[in-house]
C-alpha cells in the first residue's frame, strides 16, 4: 500500500511539475506576443510619461560613439541629422565588434534631384488632371490606412470603418480623394514608419496631387464644415499641429503631431522624407535611435524610434535647413487631442457652432493612445470606445442635418427626424451650407 | 446520518432544477434574439430554395381577400401594383376582425409630382454642380452602409471595412462619390427595405447627382478598369443586372439582383420608389406580401417580402408602366453571383485582363447568401471568407500594379514589390491606364 502510494505520490509530482511548465511555456508565448511596435505606438503618445519595456542592450559604447559623432558633427558646425552614423550602430551585441552594412544603408528610393522639373512637365502635358480644381483650392489626397489583419481586439474592426465613414463623409463635401492603404510596402518600416515609403510612392505617383494629408485611423473629423486656410500655406511645404517654442525651444517629443498633416508634392518633400526616414529600419536601428531621441528630447518615454519624435529633431537638429518651409499650426485643430475635447461636446453644442474648427468646434478629434484594434492601450477601453462613439455622432450629426435627422444623443448609434418630409425639397434650409458648398463647387468647362 | 442524506438528495435536487429551468430561460432568451429580417435575409439569395422559418399566421381568409383583390383588379383591366390592399391586409389575428389603419398607409414621404421640372431649374441655377461631369459622364453617387451596430461574428466588421476600402478604390479612379449610410431613416422599413428612404431622400437632397448606384455592404469590385457603357442608358431610368425571359416570362425571383444597381434621379424614380415601397413596412404586412410573392414568383422560399422579390413582382405586374425605362443588364456583371466566379480568378488571371467586367473579369463579386457580419449565412462560413478574400486581393492586386506590387498570392495579406523603384517614376509603365483614367479626367475652366 506505501509502495502504492509512493508511486502515486511520484507520478502526481511529475504531473504538477509538467502542468507548471507548459503554464511557464504558455505565458513566455504570450507575454513575447506583444509587438515591439505597438508597445512603442502605446507609449509614443502617453502623456503622463509612463515608461515602455526596456529592452537590454549594453548600450553605453553605443550611445558614446553615438555622442561623439554628434559631437564632432557640432564641430564641424554641421548639424546634418544625416551625421547620424547608422553603420556604427550596428554593431554584434555578443563580441561587441562593429558589424556595419555599408552596401545597404536605408533608403526609401533612388534618389530624385528633378521632381519639381519633373511634375512641372507632366502637369503642362496633362491639363486635364490639374493640381488645382478651383481657385485656392489645391488637388489634395488624404491618405490613411490599417492593417490587413482583423484586429486582435474583435470591436476595433468596427471602429475603424466607423472612422472610414466619417473620414468619407468629410472628404466627400470637401472635394477631397481618399486613399485606404492596407499593403505594407516596406517590412523594415513596419508601424507607424510605414508611411513613409507609401507616401513618397504616392507622390511620385499622382504629380497631379498638390498636398498629401496623412491621417491616423485613430483621428476622426469633428467639424463637417471647415474648410481648410489652403492660403495660409501657400508658402510651405509641410504642415502640422504644434508649437514652435513647444519643438524649438523646449524640444518637446509632444511640440508637434504626425498624426495628421499636409506634405507638398514637390522636391522639397522628397529631400524630408529622406531625411525622415534614417531612424525608422526597425531592429537595432530603430531601438537606438530611441534612445537618443529619448535623451535628446523632453519628455519623451523609452521606447523605440517613432516617426513623431524623430520628426521633432529632425527639426531641432536642422532647423535652417527645413524650418522656414515648416507652418506648425495651432489656430485649429489640424490634430486635437481628444482628452481634452471630448468631455466638453454638449457644450460645444450649447454656445457654437461647426465652421470653427478650433477649441470651440475642434477640426479633429484624435484618439491617441486608445488602441481600440490592439489589446493594451494607454487608456482604459471602455473610456476610450465610448468617447469614440461620441465623437462619431459629435460629426455624424453634422451630416445627418442635411437630410433632417441627427442621433438621439451622442451616445446613442439611433437617429429621429428633427425635419419633415417637404414635398419642395430644394427649398429646406441647408443652414451649415454644406449640402452644395462652395468649397466643394468647381467650374466644369463646356465637354467637347 | 439517513436524515443528513436526505436531506442532502432534497437540496441537490432543488438545485438541478434551478439550474435546469435557468438553462431553459437562457437557451429561449438565445434563440428568440435571432432577428427576423436577417432571417429573411438569410433565404433571399438562397438559390438551393431552402425554407425560412415559417410563421403561424391564419392566412386562409388573407389570402382569399388578397386573390380576390388581384382578381378584381385583373377584371378592370387594371394591374395596378397599387391594388393590392394594404389595408385589408391589417387584421387582428385573433379576432378576425379587419383593423385597417386607413389613416396612415406607408408612404416615403409627400407625393412629388414636379421633381423633373424642380430639378431642371435648380441644375440650371447652380451651373457650379453641373449633372454631367464629363462629356457622356454623369455625376454618380454610390450608395452603400450597413449597421451602426458592431456585427455579431467578431470578423464581420473587418470584411465591411475591406469592402468599403474596394469601393473607394474603385470610385477613386472613376469620378464616382460615395455616401456610406450606418443611420437607420424609418424603423418601419428596417433590413433591406432601408435602401429606399434612404435612395429617395438623398435624391431629393442632391439634384446634382444624375445616377444613384445602389451596392450592398457583401459585393465588391474586381474589374478597376471597366467604366459602366452609360450612353447605353440614356434612355433609362433604372438599370439592373438581369434576363427579361427570367423575370417576365419565367417570373423567376432571381431574375434580376438589387444588389447593384442604378438609379436616374428624375420623377419616374421617385414614382417607381413610391410603387415599389408598399410590401416593405415590416410586420404583418411583409409577412403577408411575402406569402404573395412566394405564391407569385418561380422558386422563391418561403420568407417576408425582400425588395428584390417585390421588385421582380412590380416589374410582371406593371410591366407596361415600367418596363420601358428599365435595363435588365447581362452583358457584363454589374452583379456577379460569387458562387461561379470566385473559384476562376486564376483561370481569368491567366487568359485576360482587367477591363472587360463580364464573366472573362466580372466587374462585381456578389458575396450573396454569405452573410459575413451575422451568425447564419447560408454557406461554409469559411468558404466565405476565404473566397472573399481572394475576391478582394484579386480587385486589389489592379490597385497595387498601378505602384509596382501585387499580393504574394490571392490567399495572402502580403504584398511583395514587382516593379524597382526608379529616378523617373512618370515613365513608368502604367498598364492598365489606371493612375491617369481618361474616365476620371475632367476639363476644369479656367478659375476666375
């Protein structure tokens, strides 16, 4: 009976101890199934400065030799980010011997020293597809995009084509093409770099395009009727939301947003994203890079490289050469930040009216840090889907006022008629204009 | 010690049979929250001819007075669609007493008699939002949606936004706009039936648009070169994909699809709309319109009415009103049934080429029946989604050549590059004319 229970007692331990390993194997699985890209989105634009999971690299040679290149780099009073030596960074983290790959640096394409001659030629050739379609107002692309996966978390599929539609709607009265990209072009920029090679493929593309305007999934539009100060610009090459003292002075990560901007069809832009892009292969490089960044720039967390922090030093770093081209608006919400928005809609409702496109009657709403495809984001998840909701129907009813409904609250996905059925429909009251707007009117000459 | 046991056999069976009965309220409380027009839904496309579930109406004494009505109206000569009584129709089930509601029969809104005559002023009033945008190339709306609900299978709603993502990619290239409806206008005409409140209402809001392209949420484009034959349908009014012999010899439900189709903003539109709406309210009168229409029609199950079916209905009934200004489209696939298409896509990559739109490169795949965002489709759901995914990859693979990429296959999410970046990127070879479409060129006037 002992030597029984012995047995027994043997056997249930050999089971316990492999029940305990395969649970050991199980979560290593899962807790390594977090992507390094996304524990970096989470963190790029957390506010509070909480931290990302630190990875171990013996780092110190590097960030010497990184130090001593920008500091030789300040002695040679060039300032050229491109000094930014990417072939010492590679270096074997076992026998800590330089391994550099000089054959392949990063690029993002050959280089094009002529697209402003290039462009300019095909635009003369092709009158019938002009980078301007009225007066003031230039031929604009908006450009935006996910992954072609289902999202891990199955709600974050239907928050993005809630997005889409009103990405849609907005476009749609604005005169605006909507590009939905789904391909990742470039495996070594996977993440928020992969716009980078898509953009410069669209430009190059499409020379009838005279502005790209990037837009994050995760931004909706706010105000229907704003029409974007195309005027404003005309002297600038690249457009976003931010400060100068923000970026200049304070070399804030925050001072400005790569969320949604403008970029020009022209050479000038081509140059920037070539400069844009050295930080972004992801591996090593992109994980040193976040260190300097990290170092470098205020307040920004530990995480790898992302396209917003390297945008802001860039800036820092050769402001002479890029600065004057660079409009870092904030009269409105080109980017708004929704946690401070998002709570203050009835009252926008109660005092305003959409046309503002500012703190009144924001432009964008964007959802930074929410996540809601992935599984963690920096916000709780119930907070951030139910504010999405309302920022849906916060612009939603902007369009379902044209045709006499509006949602039954901004929680609410129902719609009730605020107007009649009128057997003289041309005769309702469009009162935002935005039925037959004038933004959206172009001059067709007489078909041949 | 035989009390204690006792005692314990009472209570476990007190609790078995809460458990039981909580069983029971849960599994009733499951099935009952099926909805009853995806259930209809479910079997309108059913081309095996399965039966929806059946509904226990006494319809003897209904359809009694529905024959005689038809009889009626065959006697005077009059085949008016119009005949049929809604009102005789509206019966208390129990009582078998008539309770018509004669004061508010359905209507889609206030008759409009002038709309032409409204419609040619305004157009002549606003020469800024011309109807026809090109020479032979009218100013279409494409009209699509689905619910403001997330779907109940999870994946659901990532097929809708690639879905949305193919048609905006095709209305990209073609000069088409498109409004994406998630608001439900009138509860009364919930499920299918919604498309027409909504058509009407955006027809009247918009004189501008001469066509309205009407597309379900489950059909996608996979010819991006072909641009619809619109001089073939200057003198219609309604353009669907079909066989006359189908739908007025043989009466056949699937005769023609309103999965697709076009609709010319002028009176007889909104006159067909208004005829057309009677068997939609839901309730007893969809019940019972569709008891008419599976009587009525050649192989139809048995389900409510679907505005597909009462189309075909309308089309045999009235065919002398209509008949004349309605195109049944066979030439190319304006709608593809998916079943005979999808399984080719290799055959057709291999023998032709984007731009024919017919069975050799069917403009549109018709994911009938597969009912991605529901629970019950009335295929494999994973033969759904797989061949919707080809079906996207193949249309998406014309969008990808235009910048040197393709799928690595059409099962695959990947892209893999054919085409070198270059230093002239305006030589490039662009196959298929899609990156400059002479259909989407447009002559803009000079901006005063």
């Amino acid at each position: 009976m002992s030597d029984q229970c012995s047995r027994l007692r043997r056997s249930r331990t050999k089971i316990t101890v492999l029940c305990l390993l395969i649970t050991v194997i199980v979560l290593h699985g899962t807790f390594n199934r977090v992507n390094p890209d996304s524990a970096a989105e989470e963190n790029r634009n957390h506010h509070a400065g909480a931290e990302a999971p630190r990875k171990r690299v013996d780092t110190r040679r590097l960030l010497e030799e990184a130090q001593n290149d920008s500091a030789q780099a300040d002695n040679n009073n060039d300032k050229s980010y491109a000094e930014f030596d990417i072939a010492k960074i590679l270096v074997d983290e076992e026998g800590g011997n330089e391994k550099p790959d000089p054959n392949k640096p990063y690029s993002l394409g050959p280089k094009i020293s002529d697209w402003d001659q290039q462009r300019s030629e095909w635009l003369t050739n092709n009158p019938n597809f002009p980078n301007f379609i009225g007066p003031n107002k230039p031929r604009v692309l908006l450009v935006t995009g996910s992954s072609p996966k289902p999202c891990e978390n199955p709600v974050g599929d239907h928050y993005l084509l809630k997005s889409i539609k009103n990405k849609i709607d907005y476009c749609r009265l604005h005169g605006i093409e909507i590009f939905y990209n789904m391909a990742l072009l470039d495996a070594e920029m996977a993440g928020f770099w992969a716009k980078l090679p898509l953009i410069r493929k669209l430009l190059l593309s499409h020379p009838e395009i005279e502005f790209l305007w990037w837009m994050d999934s995760d931004a909706m539009f706010t105000d229907m009727a704003y029409e974007l100060p195309w005027e404003r610009y005309k002297d600038s090459n690249l457009v976003m939301h931010g400060w100068n003292e923000m970026v200049y002075n304070d070399k804030n990560w925050i001072g400005l947003n790569t969320g949604s901007f403008l970029l020009r069809n022209c050479q000038w832009s081509l140059d920037l994203l070539d400069a844009w892009a050295p930080m972004g292969p992801k591996g090593k490089i992109r994980e040193e890079a976040g260190k300097i960044l990290t170092r470098e720039l205020k307040g920004r967390p530990v995480f790898e490289a992302d396209d917003q922090s390297a945008m802001v030093y860039l800036l820092v770093k050769e402001r002479e050469k890029w600065g004057e081209k660079v409009y870092l608006e904030n009269a409105y919400y080109l980017h708004g930040y929704w946690g401070i928005l998002v709570d203050r809609y009835e009252e926008m409702i109660e005092n305003y009216h959409p046309g503002l496109g500012d703190h009144r009657w924001p432009l964008v709403t964007h959802f930074v840090g929410c996540k809601p495809c992935g599984k963690f984001g920096d916000y709780s998840v119930e907070r951030c889907l139910k504010q999405m909701d309302r920022a849906f129907n916060f612009g939603d009813n902007q369009i379902l006022q044209m045709y006499g409904f509006t949602h039954k609250s901004l929680a609410s996905r129902r719609v009730k008629r605020v107007r009649n059925e009128t057997g003289n429909p041309l005769e309702v009251q469009d009162k935002l204009g935005l039925l037959h707007p004038s933004f959206k009117a172009v001059k067709i000459s007489d078909s041949s």
